[in-house]
C-alpha cells in the first residue's frame, strides 16, 4: 500500500529505516545524513507491507516546473514486487497535479556499477529519456546521469488521468480551454469516418445550474463547466454502427486534453443513462434534436480534493506477448 507521509518526524524514521539499510546505494554517511534531513520537509511516499515500510520516495522541486524525483529506495527483500513503479506513479500524479510539466532525476551513468546499471533500466522503464550525463557532478568515479520526463506528453498524460469525483475551483473555465478541449473531442477517430459524436459545452451558470438540479443523486456540482457529449446512431455500413466507440473514443481524448490543461473530470455515463433517464431530462433542457441522445457530461475545473488512482489489474495480468500463454 502507497501512503502519503505528513509528518516530519516519520519521514526521517522511514527514509532512515531503508536508507540505512541500502548502503550499495547509499555508501557515503554523509550525502545519507542529507537525504535523511531534507526529506523531512518534501512531498514524501511510502510503500507500507503490512505494517513495515518496504520503501519510500520524495520529491524536491528545482524549478518553478520541475520536479526532482530527490531520493528512493525499496528493501531488497521486497525489490520485484512494483513497489518502486507504484511509488513512482503516486509522485508522478501527485507532480502533475499540481502543475509541473517535468520530472527529472540524477543516477550514476550506465555501465560503472551493476546496481546501478538496474537503476538506470528501472527508470528507464518507468519512461524517462537521457537528458544529459555530467562527468564532474559527483566525481569521476562516479558520473552523474540526468534523466527527465515531460508530464505533458500523452503517455505521461495517460497514465496520471484518472476520474476526478471531488470539490472544483469556482474559477470560471476560459473559453479557449473548452474549444480546446472539444476540439479534441472531434478529432478522435470515428468509424467510416461517420462523425457520429456532436457536443455541447455549457458554461453559462444559469443553465449548467438548471442541469446540476437534474442530476440525482448530486454529482459534478461544483464543476463551472461541462460538455455535454451526444450521439446518433448512425450505421457506418449495412447494419454496423459504430456510435458508442466513436463517443468512447471522444471523450477520452478530451479527458486526456483536460488533465493535460491541468483541470480534472469525470466519464459520467452510467449516472446519467440508467433508467432514471436524467440524459433526457438533460436534453430537454438544451433543446438537443430528437436524432441525437446525450450519453456522457464531462464537468471541467481545477480540483480542490486530493484524489488517488484506483487499483487496477496489473500489466502481467492483462497484456500478453504472443498468445494467451
Ligand atoms: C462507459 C463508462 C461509464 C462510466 N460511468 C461513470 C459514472 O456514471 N459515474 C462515475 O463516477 N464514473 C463513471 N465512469 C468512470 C469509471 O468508474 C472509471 O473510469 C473507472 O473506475 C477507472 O478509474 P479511472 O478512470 O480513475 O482510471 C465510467 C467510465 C466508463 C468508461
């Protein structure tokens, strides 16, 4: 289990608990006692197993837009378990949560030490690229190789989207976001390129007022603006219709387009298509023709909750090279 840390005091107790037991990694007492003290005060994570700390990661920021992955380690007994890669993930969200477009992170350069050539592959496998190796940084023995990630590429955009369900800003959204956002929405592909999605963004308060009261149970309430995703089901050959993958293919583009403008969404389709038919109510209120049914609200705003990814299946679990085997 990936948990925050808050308090100073266990973030040194934990950070000193592995650190010290790391000591392939971290030799040198000194830079060990640095590492220690100044996690105190950084956005700290820790892998729980039970109720041992197996590992733990902070973050220092370097820049206005940098986040720098300052220091982690995970115990060997429990290395091969995807603590790291989790503990990763939680930063990596949290970096790009709050604004910061890129995360770096310094190691001892490839092919000088066999731990840390795992070190170097573990990171590279995580998706950060060589930015610059720097020969005298640490000490000739020891260079130092700088590898960065862009939190705003779609793949690091994919994988730090997840549905946001809490509190929006009351900011109002700017106009341009939301073309750019719909915009998206309409250059997903679609089947026979038959452009069977049309949206419909509702920023005006009186009406996006009018469609929260629809909408019972209360979700998306805070939301300053919404987009309203309709469809019509049209065949895109004899009798094959394609609408629900061309919407579905709609809207993550524009749930992706929305996280990578730093505002946060939600897919709601199944709250609004069950049987209590709030998408017609909806509808109705837009004065949406009868050929077109709406079928997902996305409401747009920046967050004001925390949120955590949901656990899913693991990669191993799902994906398979060359057969099911
Ligand atoms: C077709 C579809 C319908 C969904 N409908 C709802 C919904 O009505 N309410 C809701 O809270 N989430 C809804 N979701 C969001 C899923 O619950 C969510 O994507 C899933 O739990 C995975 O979490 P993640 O998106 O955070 O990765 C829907 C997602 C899809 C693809």
């Amino acid at each position: 289990m990936i948990r925050y840390i808050e308090d100073p005091e266990e973030r040194q107790k934990i950070a000193r608990g592995i650190l010290e037991a790391l000591t392939d990694w971290f030799e040198v007492e000194e830079s060990r006692e640095k590492y220690i003290k100044e996690s105190a005060d950084q956005p700290f994570w820790a892998a729980v197993e039970g109720d041992v700390p197996a590992g733990f990661l902070c973050l220092k920021e370097t820049g206005k837009e940098t986040m720098e992955l300052a220091v982690m380690g995970v115990l060997k007994d429990y290395h091969r378990r995807g603590l790291g890669r989790r503990l990763f993930a939680a930063a990596k969200d949290y970096a790009a949560r709050e604004g910061y477009l890129f995360i770096q992170v310094k190691t001892v350069r490839s092919g000088m030490y066999e731990d840390y050539d795992i070190t170097n592959e573990f990171y590279k496998s995580l998706g950060f690229k060589e930015l610059e190796v720097l020969e005298d940084y640490w000490d000739e023995a020891n260079p130092c190789q700088i590898y960065v990630m862009s939190l705003k590429s779609a793949i690091g955009t994919i994988s730090t989207r997840h549905c946001y369900r809490g509190r929006f800003s009351s900011d109002p959204v700017p106009r341009e976001d939301l073309i750019t956002i719909a915009s998206a929405g309409i250059d997903a592909p679609s089947g026979c390129n038959k452009q069977t999605t049309d949206l419909v963004i509702v920023d005006d308060a009186e009406l996006l007022g009018k469609i929260k009261g629809l909408i019972d149970p209360p979700v998306a309430q805070t939301a300053s603006a919404m987009i309203v995703v309709l469809t019509r089901r049209i065949n895109a050959y004899r009798d094959k219709c394609f609408a629900v993958q061309d919407y579905s293919a709609a809207i993550e583009n524009m749930l992706l387009t929305i996280v990578e403008l730093g505002y946060q969404s939600c897919w709601y389709e199944g709250h609004i298509t069950d049987d209590d038919r709030i998408c017609d109510k909806i509808a109705a209120v837009l004065g949406i023709p009868e050929e077109y049914d709406v079928v997902c609200i996305l409401p747009v705003g920046k967050a004001l909750d925390d949120f955590h990814a949901p656990s899913k299946r693991s990669f191993g679990e799902r994906v398979r090279f060359n057969g099911f085997g």
